[in-house]
C-alpha cells in the first residue's frame, strides 16, 4: 500500500512537473515573440507616433512637476523651483532624443555584436 502511495504521489508529481516545464515554454516563447513584435513597433514609428509618445511624456513630467508643487504648497514651501523646471525640460529633451533617434541607435548596436 505504501508502494503504490508513493508510486502514484511522485507520477503526480512528474506529471505536474511536465505540465509545468510546457507551460513556461510556452509562456517563454509568446512573451519572446510578443517583445519582438513591439521591437518592431518601435522601430517603425511614424513621425505622427513618436510625437504623440513625447506628448503623453510630457503630460507625465508636467503631472509630477504639479504634485511637487502640491505637496510644497502643503509643507508652505516655496511653491515654484526652478531647478525641478530645468530637470523636467532635461528628461523631456532626453526621451525626446531617445524616440527620434530609436532605430538609429538599435542598429548600430546590433551591428557591434
């Protein structure tokens, strides 16, 4: 009895095993086939599109700059900081930097390897 326990605990055990080690494949390959595609979606942006990721990032930037200034207006600090508007204009130039020049600089890294 006790053979025949432990023989179907460790075939449940393998079975699930096998299932599990399926599933992570198959989990593996669509999330690899999911960031080729937005690799490709990147690259391929239109100018239409690369401005409106730059537009929405900069709704991002200026939404933090406005809770910074909530919370200094609640601590009765000085409500407005020039050096979080001239961080905030930085990230905005990076990231448009970044967008417009995406490709660029994926082939050239492609082409080290």
């Amino acid at each position: 009895m006790k053979k025949k326990t432990k023989e179907n605990l460790q075939n449940t055990f393998e079975r699930w095993l096998k299932e599990h080690k399926i599933k992570n494949k198959e989990k593996q390959e669509y999330q690899k086939r999911i960031s080729q595609e937005m690799e490709e979606e990147k690259r391929n942006l239109s100018r239409k599109g690369k401005f409106r990721k730059i537009f929405i990032w900069t709704g991002v930037v200026i939404a933090y700059d406005i809770f910074r200034m909530v919370l200094r207006y609640y601590s009765e600090r000085n409500l407005f900081e020039i050096s979080d508007l001239v961080f905030s204009a930085i990230v905005i130039g990076i990231y448009s930097y970044y967008i417009f020049n995406y490709s660029k600089l994926k082939d050239e890294n492609e082409s080290k390897k």
